[in-house]
C-alpha cells in the first residue's frame, strides 16, 4: 500500500467469482479497476479458481470459492480478499492474515432476509408444510381429515438460539412478537441488548437442548461448532421440538440428523443449509413428513444481495483508497 502509483485502481486487477449483483461491479468498475468476472452461473472448480487468479491483486468471491491456505500462499500478488457473504468459513483467515491480506465481509445486511427464512422454516415445519404440498402433487388430496395432517402450535412456546449475532437476534424478535416465545440462547457470550430487549436467558448449551421446543441455529462455523448437534444432543432435545438450521451445514451430523429424526428423538427438521450443498434429490431426509428443506436461499433477496454486493464492493474500493475497510473480518492485518 506504500506506493500510490502502483494502487491506482486502474492498476489494480479484480477477479469477481461469480455473477454478482451489478451494483457491485458497477462500482468497481466506476473508479476505474479492471475486473475479470467469470462468466458462467456455476462456481469455479478449485483448479479454475487457481488459474484464474493469477495476474490478479483483489478477490470478489463468496462461501462456494475454497481459499485455502495453498491458495493464499501461491498467490504472492494477492491484497484483499473481499467476501460476498456474512459467513467465511470457506476462507483461510488464519493463512490470510500471516499472508497479511485483510478480509472484508458483508454483515448486517442480510440478517432480516435469513431471520424470514429462520422463522418460515420453523412454522413450515411445525405443519409439516413441504411434505403436505408434495402430498398435493401425488393426488393424495383425498378429503378433510379431523385428526390427520396435525402440526404443532407455536405460541407461549420456548424458543432456543444456537448463536444471537445479529440474525439469531432478528429470529427472536420475531418469535418473541408473533408468538410470545420465551426466549434462551446459548452463545460464546452473552448478548445484553437480546437479554434487555427480549428479556432472553443465556443457558449452558445442555439446557438449551433440554429446555428448548424450537431450537434454531445461527451461530458460525468454526472448529467449535463443527458437528455439535450430534445424535448425543439430538436426543438431549424434546422429541416435541423442531430443529431449524439457517447458518451452516456442517453444525449439524446429517447422518445423526437423519438417524433421530427416524427414531423420533426430535420432532421435525428445517433448513435452508445442509451438508453436502447440494444435497443429493434422492436424500431420505427429502421425503420424510416433518421436513423442510430449502436451497441455502436464506440471504436470497433483491435487497438483502443487492446491499451485499454494494459492500464487497465498497471494501475493495475503500481498502485502496484508505487502507481500510468497512467491513473487516481479520482487522489486525491493518494495525
Ligand atoms: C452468508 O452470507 O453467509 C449466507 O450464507 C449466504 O448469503
């Protein structure tokens, strides 16, 4: 960043990974940097990404590209890693900041469109809404039933957050006014503004699982939560409560996801996230009643991605024009 001649952003190669919303690269090329945009809907295999990036000083990518630690150390050239997502557990921020390349990310901006997903899924769920729909397309229809096709209600229910971050926080709100759900969290830390305004209870991660009738995800993905609903804490949970996952797959064991829903360890499943994405069509979990699954859809609005376009843009732009940036996972590399 010494040398001003070298930074101009006419100088400075972009190579963006996916088709993003314009208002992004609309931005970028605005000020002048010259962006290479892979050109085709799906991501980048690894060996591409790797080829392509040569020649290149920035990175647009988002959570389908791995950059890994052989990635960040072949590529010498690389000076910010901006990424087009909340979550960046697909990026080697360790290797990144030994390398000494900032990281940006795109929070806040998408936490009312995944919190609508969060909440969607649970009611989904709790009426077995998916599994009924298909029930539709196969002339299953047969006629009112008084005591088939029964959900569960949600009111005055006990709401259980697995991570209030910003968006666990959002998908309390809207249990706490749609329903009245009590609220409990278990989290790294406590977070006094859901402890004020909800009145929320932090609980160890045990009595979440014991005390919880929905408990839903949104914490990260990190070595910590890897797997950390296991079947052990599948069958810690009520077999009356839904589990909905909105964050990352990998939190949960799909197997032993699979395995308690089958054993009615727990009352149904809800995500929008799942391990491997895609997951296979023919997955058991697809046909199963008290599923909902969707395609990793949670931040899929014009709003939501058009704003995080905007902000992996704006830290690419603002890193070459102050040196810093506004949305900064790993900000010790600056200091
Ligand atoms: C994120 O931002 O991490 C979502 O999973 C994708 O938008």
């Amino acid at each position: 960043m010494n040398d001003p001649e070298k930074n101009r952003p006419g100088k400075v190669k972009i190579l963006v990974t996916r088709q993003f919303p314009r208002v992004g690269t609309d931005i970028l090329s605005g000020q002048g940097f010259s962006l290479t945009c892979w050109p085709e809907e799906r991501p980048m295999t690894y060996e591409e990404l790797s080829e392509n990036i040569k020649g290149h000083q920035a990175l647009l990518c988002t959570l389908t590209d791995r950059i890994d630690k052989l990635f960040i150390r072949s590529n010498p050239q690389l000076e910010i890693i901006s990424q087009f997502a909340v979550g960046y557990d697909n990026i080697d921020i360790d290797a990144a900041s030994a390398a000494g390349i900032p990281v940006g990310f795109t929070p806040d901006v998408m936490s009312e469109a995944t919190a609508d997903i969060a909440f969607g899924l649970m009611i989904a769920t709790a009426r077995k809404m998916f599994y009924l729909h298909k029930t539709i397309l196969k002339g299953e229809w047969g006629y009112f039933k008084p005591r088939g096709n029964l959900g569960m209600e949600l009111r005055g229910k006990i709401l259980g957050i697995f991570g209030m971050g910003r968006i666990g926080m959002k998908m309390a709100q809207r249990c706490r006014a749609a329903y009245d759900m009590e609220v409990i969290y278990h989290n790294r830390s406590r977070n006094e503004e859901a402890d004020t305004l909800l009145d929320a209870q932090w609980v160890e991660f045990p009595e979440l699982l014991e005390r919880s009738d929905v408990v839903s995800v949104h914490s990260v993905l990190s070595d910590e939560t890897r797997g950390i609903f296991d079947l052990e804490a599948f069958c810690r949970m009520k077999p009356s409560a839904p589990f909905i996952n909105t964050a990352r797959g990998p939190i949960h064991n799909e197997p032993d996801l699979l395995a308690a829903l089958k054993a009615e360890e727990i009352w149904g499943a809800g995500l929008d996230v799942t391990d491997p994405e895609p997951m296979d069509r023919n997955h058991p979990l697809l046909s199963m009643e008290n599923v909902s699954v969707l395609p990793h859809i949670g931040s899929g609005t014009r709003e939501a991605r058009d704003n995080m376009s905007r902000l992996a843009a704006e830290n690419i732009a603002a890193f070459y024009k102050t040196g810093t940036l506004p949305h900064i996972v790993n900000p010790g590399v600056l200091a």
